[in-house]
C-alpha cells in the first residue's frame, strides 16, 4: 500500500544545524501553505489504498490540531485510507500542550514522533534547540495523558562536547521516559552549517571516532536490556511498534510526498516538488503542476537502492528473493565483493540471506557501496 507524507515547512526558530528544507514560522504564509497541501491532497488521490500518513518538517505541531484534521480529512477522500493507518504527527517539545495533544489525538492522529535530540541543557543549548529536558519530558506526559500509545523519540548522537558519560545520560533519560520507539541519529554537519562556525569559535570538539563507535553500540545494547528491538541502522522498538512508514522506505515500498519539496516513488519513477514555499503555493493556485524533477528509474538502480536501502535493516535481506524479483542471480553477481565484508565480519550470510553485523552497521555505507 501506498504511504503519503505531508510536508510543513515552519519552525519557530532554526537549528543551527539543520539542513531540510523549512523557514520561519508565519501566520499568514501557514494558512495560504495549508490550503494548497490540501489542494495537492485532492489532485493527487485517484482512491489509491494508503495505509499511514506522516506530517514531517518542519516542525508539523505547529499547526493547529483543526489544519491537521483537515488535512487527514482531505486525505481520506482523495485516498482509500485504511481504518488503522498509522498517522505520525513529527512534534517539537515546545509546541505541546494538554489541549494540542489532545486536539491532535481527535484529529485522527495516532502516533507522535518527538525531536528531543538530547536530555542535556548544555548540548540543546549548542544545538539551538528551544526546548529544555524538562519540556521534552512534560510533553510525553502530554500525549500519554491524551491517549497516545504510540511515541517514538529522535536523539541526536556525536554531538559537539558530547562525552560517552553524557551521551549515556540522555539514553538512559530516554529509557525512563519509555516511549515505544526511538530514533538514534548522528549529527551529521554540512558544509556551511552554522553549528560548525559556532564550534571553531568556541573551541567545541566531536569525540573521536573510536568513542563514537562505543556510543553507538553502548545505546543499542542498553535499549536491548530495556525491552526494544533494533530494527533498522538507527531505530529501535517495542514489539509491533516498528514505523511502519519508514519501513516503506527500507522495504522497496511506494509513497507520495506531498507539500513543497517532497520526494515521491511510485510506479518506477521518483519525482521532487519545488522546495519553495511560494512557489509552491503560486504554482497551485494556479492549477500548475509543482513537480520540479522527475525521472524515471532503471531496473538497475531500483535493484541498487533496493538493496542498499533494504541492507540497513537489522534482519537484512533474502537476496535470493530480491534477485528473484529483479531477474538476477544476486549471490552470483555480489558475492565476490561481499567476501571482503563477510570475512571481517562486518556482515554475515545465513543461506540466502545477507545482514550487516553490528560492527558492520558502523560501516554501513563502505558496506553497501558495492551495491552502487
Ligand atoms: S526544528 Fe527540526 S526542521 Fe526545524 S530547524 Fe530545527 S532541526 Fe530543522
């Protein structure tokens, strides 16, 4: 089934590290966005069956829960949407409140994804966020207290300053918190990111590589011992709590992404709207298409991503049904270039499946370019 993701570009305030694709909150430009997202909505839906619904940003709990409901509304008469579709509202800690939470239960709402990064005051300081601990902690309260049963958290990893010690102090705060699932990302600083002047200035280091490795292992083995599941590179999660819209993007799945610089795949082909969100909403208002680049794909480079997407979940993959699919012989075909891998146990073969080991999920991506 098809997944939809819905893009809200606004923030209340910019991370400095951030790279996607948003701007500053403002009132006027929310209202004007949102009424074309539903336009989008009901051009794009021929009665297709959907089965989850992700709002990302942006920060999506910036709108309020009456523009969240119209949007699922919208959504469920342009698409099939089934009855339990997971619907995943992307949340900042500062936006929550009883009553929004409560709001965003009734709009059909049923999973919350909140951007807590760190339980430490320091690196949310450094980080720009504009929330505390204390927020990110109250919010959860928040959305158990509307009924929510589904949370997942995101905390960021190899942040600047970050020590082991520290970085075990927000896995364990995120333990106690027992949300479903969690996310693990590592902060990854593009070239001219903001974050990156502020560390030269202030003389603020990464831990070196070796440190990060334990960091990353340290948290899996932790959430391990607290009853989550690794599922994917840097997701974990309670039994049958996995996102089940992110797992379209690992598992060769197809998706619609609506709102300004949204990707889609579907039918072979990925497209891209236009980033801009007045060009966006000038390009709907006037009934034109807002798609910016679209190409179609390749068998060769659906087989590719599908194996280097799917690779980086903790069951791996069945090449043999993968090649089955793609008309190959994938084991005769990568088999060689995998030894060097598999001999350092960097990966593991068990009959025709293949998975990255931990260690090898360190190295994910040396890994899988031989896929590329
Ligand atoms: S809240 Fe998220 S999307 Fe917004 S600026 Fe910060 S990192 Fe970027």
């Amino acid at each position: 089934m098809l997944g939809l993701y819905l893009h809200i570009p606004f923030c209340s305030s910019i991370c400095n590290y951030c790279n996607f694709n948003r701007g500053l909150f403002e009132s006027g430009l929310k209202d004007r966005y949102v009424a074309a997202l539903e336009q989008e909505i009901r051009v794009s839906g021929r009665g297709e069956a959907v089965d989850t619904i992700f709002f990302g940003g942006g920060t999506p709990s910036l709108l309020d829960p009456a523009e969240i409901a119209r949007l699922i509304a919208a959504s469920r008469q342009a698409f099939d949407v089934t009855p339990d579709a997971e619907v995943t509202l992307e949340t900042n800690p500062e936006t929550s409140t009883p009553d929004r939470m409560g709001g965003f239960r009734d709009a059909g709402v049923n999973r919350v994804s909140f951007g807590v990064q760190s339980f430490r005051e320091p690196e949310l300081k450094r980080l720009g966020r504009v929330h505390t601990a204390e927020r990110a902690r109250g919010a959860v309260r928040e959305a158990r207290a509307a009924g929510f049963d589904n949370i997942s958290l995101d905390l960021m990893m190899w942040l600047p300053q970050q020590s082991a010690v520290d970085w075990r102090e927000s896995v364990d705060a995120l333990i106690e918190v027992a949300p479903e699932h969690a996310s693990l990302y590592l902060l990854e600083l593009y070239p001219n990111a903001p974050l990156k002047e502020e560390m030269a200035r202030a003389g603020w280091s990464l831990a070196p590589d070796d440190d990060a490795a334990e960091m990353y292992l340290w948290s899996l083995a932790a959430l391990e011992r607290a009853g989550y599941g690794q599922y994917e590179i840097s997701n974990v999660a309670r039994p049958g709590r996995r996102s089940r819209h992110n797992l379209k993007y690992w598992q060769d799945g197809e998706w619609l992404g609506l709102g300004c610089g949204a990707h889609s795949t579907r039918n072979g082909a990925r497209w891209k709207n236009v980033s801009s969100t007045d060009e966006y909403i000038s390009r709907l208002q006037c009934g034109h298409s807002v798609v910016a680049d679209r190409r179609e794909l390749t068998r060769e480079s659906q087989l590719e991503e599908a194996l280097f997407t799917g690779l980086r979940l903790a069951e791996g993959l069945d090449l043999d049904i993968v090649g089955e699919r793609y008309g190959i012989d994938a084991w005769a075909r990568y088999d060689a270039a995998l030894q060097p891998s598999l001999e350092a146990g960097l990966a593991i073969r068990e009959g025709g499946r293949l998975r990255l080991t931990r260690d090898g999920m360190l190295l994910a991506n040396e890994v899988l370019s031989v896929f590329v």
